[in-house]
C-alpha cells in the first residue's frame, strides 16, 4: 500500500527558523503545535532539536519509523 505524503506548500518568510521534514513515526505522536512549541528553545542547533523529536516520539510510544531533519533558515 502506498502512503501519500502530508505536504505543505507555503511563503517563507524571516520569522521563520526552520523547515522541518519528518517521517509519520513522528507526526504521528507529535502534534504541530507541540513541534512548534519545543523549536523556541533552540536557536540554531538542530541537531539537538532532531533528537529531542525523535526522543518525545519514542516516549510516546511511536511505533513506526521515525527520521528528522531540520534545516535551519
């Protein structure tokens, strides 16, 4: 069965900080709000942001892949 990606076509614009691209394995388990919400409490490493996503989703019990990447703007 193939899954149709959730895809979001939008403006940039300079308060934006991040793109982020993640598997179901996370927005699954993660509401885009809460995403939003944990992005302020880091500036520019997103390698630390990567993790602390894929943290919360296997603590909530994600059973699916899961795979992060934030691009910072």
């Amino acid at each position: 069965m193939a899954y149709i990606a959730k895809q979001i076509k939008t403006l940039l614009n300079d308060n934006d900080k991040y793109i982020i691209l993640a598997t179901d394995g996370i927005w699954d388990t993660l509401e885009e709000s809460e995403v939003f919400d944990l992005s302020k409490n880091y500036d520019s490493n997103t390698k630390e942001f990567c993790n602390t996503l894929i943290y919360k989703a296997m603590k909530k019990g994600s059973k699916d892949n899961i795979s992060c990447f934030v691009i910072n703007l």
